[in-house]
C-alpha cells in the first residue's frame, strides 16, 4: 500500500511538472508576444525593451525555461503581464473559486445521480424507473456547454436566478453566503446536471449487476427486508465501479468548467487561462496550468486512494500490473 | 425503436447539411438591414378573414426600434414560390445572393423574406445559417474522427505489433494525453497558432487539433485488440505462410478492431461537434460571417439579455443537442453486449468518456 501511494504521488508530480512546462514553451514558442499586442503600437521602442527585459521575454527559450522553473519549485511563478501582479497570489483566488464550483458541482450530482440510480437500477421495470433512465439519457447529450445556455436561458427569463458572475456588488454583508449560493445555481447545475445523469447510469448498471448476485438473492431469502439489502448491501457491493470513475470525473468537471465559467462570467481558472493564453501572458499560463494538474493530480489521487479503501484488490493489482 | 430515431435524427442533420443551398432560403451572410433580431415568420394557410390560400406569410413591421420588438403585419399576405431560383439582387440587402434553386422564398425578398427561424442581431436568417453552419460543425467533427482513427489506429497498431520499448513509449504517452482534460489541450494548442486566420486554415487547424486529441482514445484500443488477436492460431499461421508485417496487420489484425473503432467514433463525433462550438463560442473558432453552430452562439451571446429575449437565437444549441442525442442513441441501441462485469466495464468507459471534451 505505502509503495503504491508513492508510486502514485510521483505521477502527481510529474503530471504537474509536465504539464506547466508544456504550457510555459507553448506560449513561449506562440508567435507574438504580449507587448506585440498591447502597448507595441504607441509605445517606444526603449519602453517595450525594458519592459520585455522585465518580464524576461528577451532571453533565449531555453534560458528563460531554466530561469522560471528554478523560481518555480520555489513556488514564485513570475508576475502576470495581464494584472500586473504576481501569479500566485491571482491563481489562488481564481482556483479557490473554480474548486468552490466543481466541489459543489460534484456535491449535487452525487446526490442526485446516486440515489436515483439505486432506485432505477434495483427494480426490473416500472414507470419512475423507466422515466429516470430516459431522463438521463437526455442529459448525457447535453455537454455543460448546453446546459449552462439552457439554464441562463432560464434564469434570464424567469429572473429567479443570477446569470452571471459569484457576487452582486448589493449584497448585505450579513448575506454574502446566501448571495453565494445563489449565484452558484446556475454554473453548478449546469455541470452537475450532465454529471448526475452519468452517475445515475453507472450506478443504475452496477446495481442491476449486483441484484443477480447469489448474495442478495440469499439475504431475501433469509428474510432480510428487501430495502435493508438494496440499500446497505447491494450498495455497499456496486460502489466499486463508481468509486473508479470518481478518478475520470475531476477531468470531466474540469473541461466541463471551462464552457461553464465562460458562459457564466464564473471568475475560476478556465476564464483566467483563457485571457491568459489570448494575451499570450506566459507566467500565468504556466501558473493556470500548474493549478489545473494540481487540481486534477490530486482528484485522481484521492479516487484511486478511495478506490484502493474500497477494493484493497486494486492497489495490489496496480502494483502487481506495474511489477510485470 | 431507439436506434432507428437516432438514425432518423443523424439523417435529419446530414440531409439538411448536404442539402443545405436548396433548402435555405437565403445565402449564410446576407443580411436584412430591417429585420435585426426578428422573430420567426410562421407559413399560413388560413388568413384572418377564414379564407384558405396557398401557404403564405405576414411580414414584421418594427414597432420599437430600440427594443428590437415586431409585431404582424395582418393586412398583407406574402406568398411563398416555390423551387425558383433566387434571380440575381433585388435590393441592397442580396448584393451577395448566389444563383441557385431555393425550395422555398417568399415572393418579396427584400422587405420580408420567409424567417423560418427568425432572424440574428446582424439581421440574416437563423435557419439558413443552421443549415450552412451544419455543414461546418458535421464535416468539422467528421474530418477530424477520420483524422482521430488515422492517428490513432497507427500508434495503436505500431504499439501492438513492436511490443517492447516501442508499446511502453507510446502506451505511457497516450495514458498521460487521456489524463488531461481534453477541452484544456484542444483549447491551448488553438490559442498558441495564430488567432486571426483564413476560414479554411481553422478548418484544418481544428481538424488537426481534435484528430490529435482524439487519437489516444482509439490508439489504446486498438492497441490491445492487435496484441490478443496477433496471439491467435490464424494470426500466427498467416505469419507462419509468410505474410509480410504490414499485410498481417492491415488485412488480418485490424479489421478486428473495426466494432471499436466505430464505436469510439460515434462517442468522439459528438464530442468534436461540441469542442468547435466550445472553441467558437470563446472567439477561438471560425471568423465572423462564416456560419458554424458554434459561431452562432457566439453572436447570440455577445450580451445575455440578447438570447434571453430572442430564444431562436438558441436553435443551434437545439440542433447540437438533437444530433448528439441521435449519435447517443445509436449507442445504446447497438449495445446489446450481455451484462456482466465486462460489458459494464466498457459502459463505464463510454458513459465517461461521452463529454470530456464538452
């Protein structure tokens, strides 16, 4: 177990390393700069150099690589050209809002996708059964993209919810959570929503595949109350495949985010990598990058760590796939 | 029953694409001055009167110029002709009108022309531009598939075939590729190449783009079946006759991998479709007149009230959604694996993988 969580974190940390460095020399090797969008008409020639020297845009590729990664296992990633301060401290607050989205996202589509797919998965037929997977099926062909139009589309017209951004500048000091909360319907559903109909469907698969186990059919033979088994036994045995799919999940939340935050002015990481990369401001490209394989280093580690609780059989079985 | 109405849907949109110049009623880029963000004009058939007439239209008249509001001119009746072809300018508006046969146009083109599905904030019909944009977003996200089962079908049969150092490499790229979130990779290496280029040059940069980050998908499946069914007796006894690497492998391993493949592609079109509108919708996409399903809703949201008071501005999200649930459908309906562990092993995978790039 010990060998196989170190084995586990070292791909963390490569997957962090390899990616802020792929996306430090993308926008490195990109052509223009962000002084040859910005200021490069009017300014003066001695103004742009010295501002480029600043930001050391006037070294070689190489050199300036070598220069930023050894500031950044300091973890002082450069200054942002954007805003005009330094990276980190604007990455902590985008990420920190981003991570409020998905962790809320992934909060509703568990509790509404789980459940949902105990139930539809544990009968044979049914009407409310039937309606849930149909349900779902229609929300597995609307990518947070769709959702997230339909959803402000609703909320414009019905004006029961804010459209956009996590704040009203109105807000009450005493109703700054409550304002919170508000404005997180709207994103969060719409990444949960595709999300919980995915659980549902997995859940719903993984549970019809337990219910013909010798194992449930002898507790109700026993005499066990047949809610008692469905719900602590049966579940207990069709979370395996759920817990594996957590892991896979973080990356969808994250891709499914970006459309999110963009559409609903969400102040998070994707909104921030966007203009990033549109202004060709390298630090804080590198910096998103660095945050988003954080971000998702540490969702696949914590679901093949649960999933390794779950099914011990998963850990040796990694170790013993590796060892061969 | 649910995979012939997603055959039916699919159908729907390829028609529609390929048939695009003749069902449109207008050209993608022209514009009605008078008519920005009008609502559709449903054909009738009865007027008010009770009298009954070939199918016919009320043309908008603009009652609040600020607030974008029409209301019906009750008292005029334009008909429809039908299959005639569109005769060169009439007005202003149709300096760019291209000489073809339209189904169907109404018989007064400049001042109110048949808005099926009303009309954009630049004044051109919603439901011409869905129909040209379809032949952007499909042929886009089919390019790209065939580009997707290309590269990946080679690096997944290179990988299988050589073993060794070879299947290590490649396998331990394409499993960190499929960590990534592919929306982030697609979106960095468009935004790195320069932003301002030519229709046809985002269509093949795009193309690539998604051709590259789809193929890792297709490559460790392809991979595996190559390596099992290399071990077989008939695979073995081909070699054993002499036939050359390249022969074993293309007419004797791969078509094994045809059902894989397929069905890979039926989950990375509809995730491609969605990927291009992603991309357009950030600005990243195709240039302005050019329609696409995702450059329409760039233009429909560059100010949400916009949508929120004009919904047929949203038909695109309509159209995508229809075509991805009929690609979905065809899924579930050619799914008829037996349960078990491992047909719910390949649901999982499929259920997952079905909106990582959305």
């Amino acid at each position: 177990m010990t060998r196989y969580v170190a084995r586990r974190l070292a791909f963390a940390g490569l997957l962090v390393v390899c990616v802020s460095s792929a996306s430090f020399l993308l926008a490195r090797l990109a052509p223009g700069d962000f002084f040859t969008e910005s200021i490069a008409a009017g300014g003066n020639p001695e103004a742009l150099a010295r501002a480029r020297a600043r930001f050391g845009l006037d070294k070689s590729i190489a050199a300036h690589y070598r220069d930023w990664l050894a500031s950044a296992v300091r973890f002082d990633f450069g200054d942002s050209m954007l805003y005009d301060r330094p990276v980190r401290g604007l990455i902590a607050e985008r990420a920190a809002n981003t991570a409020v989205l998905a962790v809320t996202a992934l909060a509703l589509a568990t509790a509404i996708g789980l459940p949902l797919g105990v139930f539809a998965g544990s009968r044979r037929g049914g009407l409310l059964p039937g309606a849930i997977r149909a349900a779902s099926l229609l929300l597995l062909s609307m990518p947070p993209l769709l959702t997230s139009l339909l959803l402000v589309f609703i909320a414009a017209r019905t004006g029961w919810f804010p459209i956009a951004g996590m704040r009203s500048a109105s807000a009450a000091p005493s109703g700054v959570t409550l304002d919170l909360i508000r404005h997180l319907v709207v994103p969060s559903l719409a990444i949960g929503l595709p999300l919980a109909a995915m659980l549902e469907r997995l859940q719903a698969q993984a549970m019809s595949d337990v219910i013909g186990e010798p194992f449930v059919l002898a507790a109700l033979a026993r005499g066990v109350p047949r809610r008692r088994v469905v719900w602590r036994d049966a579940l207990k045995a069709a979370l395996r495949p759920i817990a594996g799919v957590y892991g896979l999940i973080v990356g969808t939340v994250l891709s499914g985010s970006f459309a999110v935050e963009v559409i609903t002015a969400w102040p998070g990481l994707g909104a921030l990598m966007l203009q990033a990369l549109r202004a060709r401001d390298v630090y804080l490209v590198a910096g998103c990058a660095a945050a988003g394989a954080l971000f998702l280093a540490v969702g696949t580690l914590a679901s093949d760590l649960a999933l390794a609780l779950v099914d011990p059989r998963a850990s040796e079985g990694a170790a013993a796939a590796e060892a061969a | 029953m649910t995979r012939r109405l997603g055959v039916a849907l699919i159908a729907v949109a390829v028609a529609g694409a390929l048939m695009a110049p003749l069902l449109a009623p207008h050209p993608d880029d022209v514009r009605f001055a008078g008519l920005l963000n009008a609502p559709p004009t449903f054909p009738h058939i009865v007027a008010d009167d009770g009298s009954w007439h070939a199918p016919f239209i009320y043309p908008w008249r603009l009652v609040s110029r600020l607030e974008q509001r029409y209301e019906q001119d009750r008292g005029r009746r334009v008909a429809l002709v039908w299959l005639q072809s569109a005769a060169g300018p009439k007005g202003p508006a149709l300096q760019d009108a291209a000489e073809t046969r339209r189904l169907v146009r109404s018989s007064d083109e400049a001042s109110a022309p048949l808005l099926l599905l009303g009309a954009d904030s630049f004044g051109r019909d919603v439901f011409s531009r869905l129909l040209y944009g379809a032949r952007i977003s499909l042929s886009l996200a089919a390019a790209a598939a065939l580009g997707a089962t290309l590269v990946g079908g080679l690096v997944g049969a290179l990988a299988g075939f050589a073993g060794g150092a070879t299947d290590d490499v490649l396998m331990r790229a394409t499993d960190f590729f499929m960590v990534l979130p592919a929306m982030y990779v697609a979106l960095a290496l468009r935004a790195v190449l320069p932003l301002v280029l030519s229709a046809r040059q985002i269509f093949l940069l795009l193309a690539a783009i998604f051709a590259v980050v789809g193929a890792p998908f297709i490559a460790r499946g392809v991979r595996a079946i190559v390596r099992s069914e290399r071990a077989l007796e008939y695979a073995i006894a081909a070699e054993a006759l002499g036939a050359s690497a390249p022969r074993l492998l293309v007419r004797h391993l791969l078509p094994a991998a045809r059902g894989f493949v397929a069905v890979q592609v039926m989950l990375l079109v509809p995730a491609f479709i969605v990927a291009e509108a992603t991309l357009s919708y950030v600005g990243l996409g195709f240039p302005d007149p050019v329609a696409s399903w995702g450059t329409m809703l760039h233009d429909a949201s560059t100010n949400i009230r916009v949508f929120a008071d004009f919904p047929w501005l949203l038909s695109p999200a309509a159209a995508m959604f229809l075509v991805v649930f009929g690609l979905n459908l065809l899924l579930q309906g050619g799914d008829r694996s037996p349960k078990g562990s491992r047909s719910s092993g390949a649901r999982s995978a499929k259920a997952s993988r079905s909106f990582t790039l959305g």
